[in-house]
C-alpha cells in the first residue's frame, strides 16, 4: 500500500475522529446522543474539514503533516467555531464563543487531525522506502516520483 493509496482512508479516518470528538462532547456534557444531535454537532466542524481537504487537495497527499493535516486542523476549527456562532451552538451564560471549549476544540482535533498523521506517516514512508529498494528494477525516477508523492 502506498501513500497515494491511504486518500479514502485518510478521509475516512478524520471524518470518523471528528465525527468521536463530537460524540465526546456530547457525553461530557450529559447531552443526548441521537443521529441528529450528533449531526448537529459535528457538521461544523465537518464542513471546515471538507473545506481544508479541497483546498488542500489532500487526496494527494493524505499523510503529509502539512498542508493536508495542518490546514485541515486550522480550517476545522475556524469553520466550526465560525458555524456554531453563526447557528447559535453553544452559548453559555450569553457568550457565543465560549473561550474553554475554543482551547478544548483546538488541541483536541490537533490531536486527532495531526497525531495519527505523525504516527502513521513515517511508517508507511519507511515501508514504502523498503519495498523500493527490494524491488532494483524500479528507475531512480519512480522511486524519487515515489518519494515526492509521499511528501
């Protein structure tokens, strides 16, 4: 499996992480739990992904930690804090825009957005790294074609 190969997976995976800290949210406020709430919830923070992922055409290059990761990070939680305001989401004691929960969103989707990346990411480069060198019918062009596909 290449770098190129992780695009769907990649999505996938962010989605699904965004989609757990909504959930996490949820429950940590003693907050029902329904398809809809957890909708609700989490599109914000969805839609600002989705736009990072085009912007960034992190298909391409799922893994790298910058753009693909880090604009998806920045975009996440710029998008969903701006929706969540916009919607009226959240609100405590008057304050659209809660301070604690914009520091809890940032680290958390950090986390999520850009831990599994820096994990995932040099192991599959390494395996990538190996799997070239066994193979010595590979031209210096695939394999430095290879190389800066995994960037």
């Amino acid at each position: 499996m290449t770098t190129r190969s992780f695009s769907w997976l990649a999505a996938v995976v962010d989605v699904v992480l965004l989609v757990v800290f909504a959930l996490i949210g949820r429950l940590s406020h003693g907050e029902g739990v329904t398809p809809w709430t957890l909708w609700v919830t989490a599109y914000p923070f969805l839609a600002g992904w989705a736009i990072a992922y085009v912007t960034t055409g992190g298909w391409s290059r799922p893994l790298a930690l910058w753009p693909t990761g880090g604009v998806a990070w920045i975009l996440t939680v710029f998008v969903g804090m701006v929706i969540r305001v916009a919607s009226g989401q959240g609100v405590e004691d008057g304050n659209p825009l809660p301070l604690s929960f914009l520091i809890v969103a940032t680290i958390v989707t950090g986390v999520f957005l850009l831990g599994w990346r820096m994990v995932v990411g040099p192991l599959v480069r390494r395996a990538e790294r190996r799997a070239a060198r066994r193979r010595p019918e590979a031209s210096v062009e695939e394999t430095v074609e290879e190389h800066r596909a995994a960037r």
